[in-house]
C-alpha cells in the first residue's frame, strides 16, 4: 500500500494567515492526488484533484501543488469557515489511502 | 445535483454482518461514468477506502478487508450496498457512501454510524 504521510498533524493560525499543509507518498503517485476539506460531524468535501486542479465552487485562495511524493496544500487569508481537518488522498494505486490529516484550528 | 445516503442498522452483534445501502438521487447509478464507493471513519480518526463499484458490478475491494466484505449494486433502485461480515469492535465507525470519478471523490453521503457491540 502507499503511505501518505501530512505534516504537521495540527496547526493553529489567525484569520487572515497564509497556512501550507505538506503530504508525502511513500512512492511516485505522479500527480494523483486529491484534497478534502472536513468538518465535524460532516463529511469530507473535495478542495482540489489532480495535485492542482480547483474542484469548481471552491474559493481561489485554495491552491494545490506538487508530483510525484511531494505535496502542498496552501490557503491564502485564512477565513473563519476554513478551520477544519485536511486530508490528502492518493487515486494513483488501490487501495487509494488518505493522509492522517492536519487539524487547522484558530489561534 | 448528486445526493447520496446511506441507511442501515447502526448497531450491530459482533461476529454478525454489517449491511448498509446508499440510496443515489439527482444522477442515475446506470448513467456510468462514476464509481460508486464506500468509505469508512473510526471515531477520531483518519478516512479507510473500504471499496468501489461499477454500475456493470465489477468491484474493487481494499485488500485489508477483501475477505469479509462484498459491494453490490440494483440499479433498479439506484442503490448500492455494502456488506462487512464477521465484525469486531474494531469495525466501528461512520460509514459514508460516495460517488468517484476515476481520481476523485466528488460527493459524499452525510454519513452514518456503525456501533458495533453486543
């Protein structure tokens, strides 16, 4: 199976802060993998696919990039509803494995 | 606008069965396209992809559970289902029901908990 480790596993961050969050695969996945937003007691939601691609509806200051093992998830001017769990997914391989995740709370 | 949810007993023996459906509105199971997929939360935990189905019935199964779990399909009904057998506390979680593309997963029913306990 392929490993996909995030880091930090929490964060703490103002309104208005620029946040990175960092996902490793434990191999090449070229660049497929996803991001997903959850919040508690809901169901995750798609931010982006594909490393960098925007899933429509979400807003701009999401953005994703990197290949192969290495991978970012940046959010520009933190907005109170962006407070939440992220995790990273890899769709290269079955069993498509998720990231542990990255607790993003209010400082 | 593609919804999904789940239903089933929330409570269930351990060494017994699990068995949930997902109900599909807003798009036809039969369109194809998509896989139709179920994955599973422990109680403050990461996400487990647990399988996917085609409307045709092929299946993908996570090999950590292959043994105990079948996904089925009745596009009739535009339902899919999931059966776990022999459960253990360890098979408690929230179970989500999910339509993927072939990279991603673009929506998600809202979930439903599995205790399972005697």
């Amino acid at each position: 199976d392929i490993q996909m480790t995030q880091s930090p596993s929490s964060l703490s961050a103002s309104v208005g802060d620029r946040v990175t969050i960092s996902c490793r695969a434990s191999q090449s996945i070229s660049s497929y993998l996803n991001w997903y937003q959850q919040k508690p007691g809901k169901a995750p939601n798609l931010l982006i696919y594909a490393a960098s691609t925007l899933q429509s509806g979400i807003p701009s200051r999401f953005s994703g990039s990197g290949s192969e093992t290495d991978f970012t998830l940046t959010i520009n001017s933190l907005q109170p509803e962006d407070f939440a769990t992220y995790y990273c997914q890899q769709s290269y391989s079955s069993p498509y494995t998720f990231g542990q995740g990255t607790k993003l709370d209010i400082k | 606008q593609v919804q999904l949810q789940e239903s089933g007993p929330g409570l269930v023996k351990p060494s017994q069965a699990l068995s949930l459906t997902c109900t599909v509105s807003g798009g036809s199971i039969s369109s194809g396209g998509y896989y139709w997929s179920w994955i599973r939360q422990h109680p403050g935990k990461g996400l487990e992809w647990i399988g996917n189905i085609y409307y045709s019935g092929t299946t993908f199964y996570n090999p950590s559970l292959k043994s105990r779990i079948a996904i089925s399909v009745d596009t009739s009904k535009n339902q899919f289902s999931l059966r776990l057998t022999s459960v253990t506390a360890a098979d408690t979680a929230v179970y989500y029901c999910a339509r993927a593309m072939t990279t991603m997963i673009d929506y998600w029913g809202q979930g439903t908990l599995v205790t399972v306990s005697s």
